[in-house]
C-alpha cells in the first residue's frame, strides 16, 4: 500500500518540479536569494515565504511583520523597488520543495505572485554562479559566468521584463552578448556580458538553461573622480582594447569598467581642454590689454612735457640785442597830457599810446615846419 501511494506522490512532485515557474538548484550546505517582485497596489501590505506543494498546506516560513527571521532563513522588503527578497542559509536536502512569494490580503484571499522548486543536492548543481551580487558602474560593462551541466535553451532574462537569447540583443537600451565556452576545468560556461551600463540598469537578472534558472541582482553605480582619471590613463597608456581570453575561468565575477563609455569621456576631456584654452586665451587678451593702457598712460605725462619744452623754445622772449631794434616802453598817457603834445589827436580815454611814437611824430612836424 505504501508503495501505491508513493507512485501518486511522485507524479505530483514531478508535476510541481515541471509546473513551477522557475527551477533553483543548490548545493548542499550552501545558501540562496530569491527576489519576488509585487505591484504597486501591495506596498504596503505584509508579504511572506511559505513552503509545500499544495497551495492550502504551503506553511509560512518568514513574514515580512513576524518573524522576519528563523535560524536558516530571513526576508526583507524594499517598497522602493517593489521587490521583497529570501535568503536561505545552511540547505539541506530535506529543503528540497515548493515555495513560493505570497501577499496577504485582509479580508481576501491571499495573493501568489511567484511559485518555485527549490532543488538541493549533494553534488555540483545543474546550474550555478559564483556570486548573485554583482556590482558595475554607469557607462562600464559587467560579466557573469553561469556553469551549467544540463541543456536546453540559454536565456537573460531581467526581472518581470524581456530575455535576450542566441549571441546577443539588448535591454533596456543596454547591449547584452551571450558566449557559450568552457574553461580549464572542463565546465561549460554562459557568459553574458552587459555593456554601456545605466543607472536604471540595476535590478533582478534570471540566467536561464533549460528549465534551471539562477538568480543575480546586479548594482549600477556612478562613476567616481578616481575612477575617470583611471580609465583617462589606461586609454593613453594602451589604446587599444585587451582581447578577452578564450577560456574563462572559475575566478569571481569581474567588472569590466573601461570597455564602454571611452568615447564619451573623451569627448568630455576634449571639450574641457577646449574650455581651458579659451579661458586662457581670454585672461591673456585681457593682460595684454591692462599693459598697453598702462604704458600709454605712463607715457603721456612725459609728451606732455617734451611738448611744453618745445613750445617755450620756440618762442624766446628776450631775443638777442639787435641794432635795428628798437624799444619802446608802453605807458599809459592822460588825455590832458596828449593834448599838450598835439592838438590833432583826439584820444580815447581808454587807449594807451606810446611814447616812441609821439616823439616821431613831434620831429617830423617840425621837420616839415623848417
């Protein structure tokens, strides 16, 4: 009788491994996070983690209000992001189950917004990576390398958005290329490479083989003035790009924040030496001009005296003694006194007569009388 009723249940969890949305695989004795997007609509209300595979005996693991935490498992909510995330520590095979990301509704029937199969085995999962964290900086690429032993097809794929399959596509504007190799090791690698990163880039990545998946978050942040004069030398130091080595190995997830943006800081380096130079020019026509007003002001007192010199030279007031020169001195004569001289002259009380040229009159006349 038991194992009649072992067959059924074997069929259900079959059913459940193939009908859950997604398929997580962990190793023994390792740990897992699993992010569950909600809308809008719940941000305010308690989310939980619960395990088993009907829906009327799924038991709450960790609620967003109590208990946030046991000694193996722990959930937090950003209502930011609208994401609430569960961590599992410590797996044991018996973990192996369905779980799944559930709102509370008061009053209502709650609501499930993920269902997964959490599969725990002994031995090299089907499909892993090496860390979820990811970190990359804007305008920089990124690469993660998911090992994986079964097959089927190979997708990225963004959280609640679009996957990118084949060699390559983009999301979100970011260019996203997909390389199928194997390393020293002999593990068939899927290495997806994300280029020209953005801000809005950051978020929950599903890396997809068959019907394994495996979840990374990856974090954009700005670039740092460090970090520009750095990727400034290496550019003039070596300006032509690294080849990628053919066999990718088992190290950490490595950044690459030189491949992308180049150009654009370039540019921006460019236009900041332009910007330099004007502003320099600018201070030099400035300089130039302070100098030249003040030598013509340091100059103009000196002409101004070279000119008063001249103007006195040319005009001398007491001339060398000349023979045929004669000098009279202008006296000022009474009208009274004119006329004992001549009777003739009617002067005017306001002109002023010379003596010389009475006393030549005076000879003349009396010349003429003789």
């Amino acid at each position: 009788m038991a194992n009649h009723l072992s067959f059924p249940l074997l069929l259900f969890i079959i059913f459940y491994r193939v009908s859950a949305g997604r398929h997580v695989s962990v190793q023994t004795g390792g740990s897992i996070t699993i992010p569950c997007r909600y809308d809008q609509y719940y941000i305010n209300h308690v989310k939980y983690w619960c395990k088993g595979y009907g829906w009327t005996h799924c038991s709450s693991v960790v609620r967003t209000d109590h208990p946030k935490s046991t000694d193996r498992a722990s959930i937090s909510d950003d209502i930011t992001q609208k994401v609430f995330t569960v961590i599992m520590t410590d797996l044991e095979p018996d973990d192996s189950n369905t779980y799944r990301c559930v709102v509370e509704i008061n009053g209502g029937t709650d609501s499930m917004i993920q269902l997964l199969y959490l599969s725990v085995t002994p031995g090299t999962p089907e499909l892993y990576v090496d860390q979820q964290e990811v970190t990359g900086v804007e305008g920089g690429s990124v690469t993660v390398c998911c090992y994986y032993s079964n097959s089927g097809d190979m997708k990225w794929c963004r959280m609640g958005g679009d996957c990118v399959s084949g060699n390559s596509g983009t999301l979100n504007g970011t260019s996203v290329a997909l390389k199928r190799t194997s390393d020293a090791n002999n593990r068939t690698v899927l290495t997806v490479t994300m280029s020209g990163l953005k801000m809005e880039n950051t978020d929950w990545y599903w890396c997809r083989v068959g019907e394994l998946e495996m979840p990374v978050h990856i974090t954009i942040s700005q670039q740092t003035a460090t970090q520009r004069t750095s990727k400034m030398t290496l550019t003039t130091q070596d300006p032509t790009p690294q080849q990628p080595s053919a066999s990718p190995t088992a190290e950490p997830v490595q950044t690459d924040n030189t491949s992308q943006g180049d150009e654009g800081n370039m540019e921006e380096v460019h236009q900041r030496s332009v910007k330099v130079l004007l502003i320099s020019l600018g201070m030099l026509v400035v300089v130039t001009a302070g100098i030249l007003v003040t030598w013509k002001m340091w100059r103009r007192p000196k002409n101004n005296k070279a000119k008063d010199q001249t103007t006195n030279n040319s005009v001398d007031p007491f001339p060398e003694a000349d023979d045929d020169v004669t000098y009279s001195t202008v006296i000022p004569q009474h009208k009274t006194q004119l006329k004992g001289q001549t009777k003739s002259a009617e002067p005017d009380d306001h002109v002023v007569y010379s003596s010389l040229a009475l006393q030549v009159t005076t000879q003349q006349r009396a010349a003429a009388a003789q």
